[in-house]
C-alpha cells in the first residue's frame, strides 16, 4: 500500500524490462515522479515464457498486480524428473512448498507480464527509443546523457538495462565481461496438450547433460484462453554456434535422437518462428551495486545463468527492496541527498550477499546440470532417483524465504 509522501523525488530509470518497470510501479506508488528511458521503440520479449516463484510473485502482490499475474499464469502443482527415454525418477507435489510460503508459483508468458508492467506504470511515463549512453554527477543529482544528444537531470538515476549494460563498468568502477555458462536454451511455446505432459506438471527429461521441460504456463491472456504449455531445450555446446531458425527444428532432431516419445512430438510441434536460441551468460558477483545517485539493478546488476529461475524474481526483489529504503530514508532524513545516500547504502546491503549468492548457486547448478564434470551429473541423476521431493522443496523454500518477504 502507498505510504504517505514525504518528499517527491525525480527518478530516472534506464531499462523498460522486468526490473526497469518493476522499479518504476515500485518509486510511483510511493508519489514520486519516475521517467523510463528504454533504448527499443517497441519491447518484443526475447523468450517464450517465465516462471514467477513465490518470492517474486510476493513482490507483485505488493505492487498490486498480484491477481492479474495469477491469472494469466499456469496452475503448476506437480514436479516430475524423468531419463531421457521417459522412465520417471521423481514425481512430487509442491503443494507443501507453496502452502509452507503462502504463495503458489505463477508461470507467464513473458508478453503478457510485460504488458501487465507497462499498463500498470503507464506507457506516458516511458520515453521509447532512446538510449542511455552515459550520466554524470552533479551537485544537485545526477544528469543523464542521451543517444539523441539530449540530457535528463534527477535526483536518483537506476540502471536497469540488463545483462549486456555499458553504465554498469562505470558504476562499479571496473570492466565487468559476460561469461559464458557452457550452454544453449531452446525456448518455445504450444499448445497444452496431456500428450506432452500432464496438464498441472513441471515435467523434466535429464540425460546426457542435456535437458527438456514441460512447464503449464497458462492462457497468458491470448483471445482464445488456450492453455499452453512453455517449453526448453538444453544442450552443452561451446559459444558462437550458428543460431538459424530454419535449422532449429533438425538441431534439435539430432540433439535428441532416441529421446522420449513426448520429447520427439515436441520437436516436430513447435513453431521455429516463435521460437528463441539463446547462449547462456552470466556475470560474476559485484561487491557493490551503488555509487552515488545511481543503484545498478536486475540483470545489469546480476545477470544469471537461469538454472534456478530467479533473475526476474531477484530484480522483483531489487525494485521492492530500493523502494522501501527510498521511502524509509525520506521519513528518517529531512535532507533529500542524505536520504538518497542513506537509501543507497541500505539497498546495497541488503542485496549484495542475496543477489551473489544466488549467481553463485545458478552457476553451479548450470554446471551440475549442463555436464561440466559428467561424474556430478551421473550423482545428481542417482540422486534423482531417491529423491521424493523433500530435499527440493527444502531448497526452494530457503531461495524463498530468504527474500524481502519472506
Ligand atoms: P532486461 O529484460 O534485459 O531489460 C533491460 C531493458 O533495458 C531492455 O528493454 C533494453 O532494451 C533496455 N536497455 C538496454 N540498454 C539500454 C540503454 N543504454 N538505454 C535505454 N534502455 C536500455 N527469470 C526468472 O525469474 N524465472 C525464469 O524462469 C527465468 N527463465 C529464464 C530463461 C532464460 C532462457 C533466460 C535467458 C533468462 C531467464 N530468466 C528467468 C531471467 C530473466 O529473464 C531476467 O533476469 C530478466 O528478464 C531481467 O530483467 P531486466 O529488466 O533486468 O533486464
């Protein structure tokens, strides 16, 4: 709920995704005045589909677009792992996680999670088609440059625009590099269909450090209401090979030859033309994410490998947390740049050692996944076996738990 004013501040906001728009909802609510600056004149999502977990659904439910998120997302109640030929080796409810959090899970096309942040933070709040290119600190704030040769001044500048950002390298004061994470992700979406996988599962094919999920992501509002089903393939490979959607489809015939009924219908079902290939990046962990005026924010502040599914929920939990602190800074200090500084200070302390953590663990997992040393990938298949559901459960509830809402 919007607390009540006490100074108004100019925000400037670089980036229009998840995190940019997230922010922005976040900083209007409180009554301050926020501009979006995003480099693209339309936003196409790259990727079908993502999966909310409850720490960032928590963080929507707060913004207020909680139902709306809910219902256009998929109802995921069962999780199952299977071999690579569609022997099942675990199959649990995550019911006793959701209920143990109090919030289910909410896989959503992307598009529509989109639209759902740029209807709620209001397309005349957002300057389309221009890009940051550099800020500097003045003694009032912060005066951001423009690509059109134009300038912006604000009290507080968030550097939201994602994995590949150039602001970042300034910001923490040395070249941060991508690193690749030794894999390629599919993603696709299809039609819903209990001859994939059943309708309220998360199904998983793993072997040969390769992997096929099957995710109810729901009807993201299309016309008709279908359901449908989000999709991806991984596939060990070194970076730099070809990405042609014309070869998507024999790529991944060859990938996956021998593999489950379900795994193979997939591959002759997709649309190549709605189709993403994408080389998996991350960035290592930043000591800091501020510098004065400005905080560094999802994925420009912590781009993941997206193993445990969280660089939309962490820059959720990113726009939550800078927001609080925000106003909490505003009602403890009468001074404006004292409480920015404040602000800042408390933003970084609270999201350095959850956001590295969590890349860390993403990294790790990739690896485990992916094939990086195939005798932890043999260990995690045995594991899988004996597993029934508890120890991932555990483990998703403490990535849960652990954000700003427990
Ligand atoms: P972005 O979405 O990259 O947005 C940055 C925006 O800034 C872009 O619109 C860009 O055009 C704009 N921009 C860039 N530079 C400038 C500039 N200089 N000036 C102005 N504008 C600029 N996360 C989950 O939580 N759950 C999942 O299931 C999940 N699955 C994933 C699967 C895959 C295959 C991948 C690759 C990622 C996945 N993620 C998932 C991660 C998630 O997609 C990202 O963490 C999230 O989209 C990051 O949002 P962002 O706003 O930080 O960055």
């Amino acid at each position: 709920m919007p607390r009540p004013l006490t100074t108004s501040l100019h925000i400037l906001v670089i980036g229009a995704g998840i995190g940019g728009l997230s922010t922005a909802l976040a900083l209007q609510q409180q009554g301050h005045r926020v501009t979006v600056v995003e480099r693209v004149a339309t936003i196409r999502p790259v990727g079908a589909a993502i999966s909310l977990w409850p720490n960032g659904v928590k963080v929507m439910h707060q913004l207020g677009l909680g139902e709306t998120i809910e219902g256009l997302s998929g109802e995921m109640t069962q999780m199952r792992y299977l071999t690579h030929t569609g022997k099942t080796l675990t199959d649990f409810s995550l019911a006793p996680l959701f209920g143990d959090v109090g919030q289910r899970a909410c896989p959503i096309a992307r598009a529509a999670l989109q639209q759902t942040l740029l209807e709620a933070v209001g397309t005349e709040h957002i300057q389309f088609g221009r890009r940051c290119d550099d800020y500097t600190i003045t003694p009032e704030g912060v005066t951001a440059h423009f690509d059109d040769g134009e300038s912006l001044n604000a009290d507080l500048l968030v550097v939201a625009e994602g994995m590949h950002s150039k602001l970042r390298s300034k910001l923490v004061g040395h070249p941060v590099e991508r690193q690749y994470v030794g894999y390629v992700n599919w993603n696709v979406r299809v039609p819903a269909d209990a001859a994939l996988a059943p309708l309220s599962h998360w199904d998983q094919y793993v072997g040969d450090a390769k992997r096929v999920s099957f995710m109810p992501m729901g009807s993201g509002g299309n016309k008709e209401g279908a359901q449908e089903f989000y999709c991806f393939f991984d596939v060990p490979l070194p970076a730099g090979t070809a990405n042609d959607p014309d070869h998507y489809r024999d790529e991944l015939r060859e990938h996956f030859a021998g593999w489950a009924e379900p795994v193979k219908a997939l591959i002759e079902r997709f649309d190549p033309a709605r189709m993403a290939r994408v080389e998996i990046y991350d960035i290592p962990p930043l000591d800091s994410l501020t510098a004065p005026r400005v905080a560094l924010l999802g994925d420009a502040a912590h781009g993941m490998a997206p193993d445990l599914g969280q660089g939309g929920c962490q820059a959720m939990e990113d726009a939550w947390v800078l927001a609080q602190a925000v106003q909490r800074s505003l009602e403890e200090n009468a001074d404006a740049s004292a409480a920015i500084a404040s602000a800042l200070a408390q933003y970084d302390r609270a999201r350095v050692d959850r956001v590295g953590e969590i890349v860390q663990r993403a990294r790790k997992r990739a690896a485990m996944i992916h094939g990086h040393d195939a005798t932890h990938t043999q260990a995690w298949y045995d594991e899988l076996k004996n597993e029934d559901g508890q120890a991932i459960i555990d483990r998703l509830k403490t990535t849960v738990t652990g954000g700003p809402l427990g």
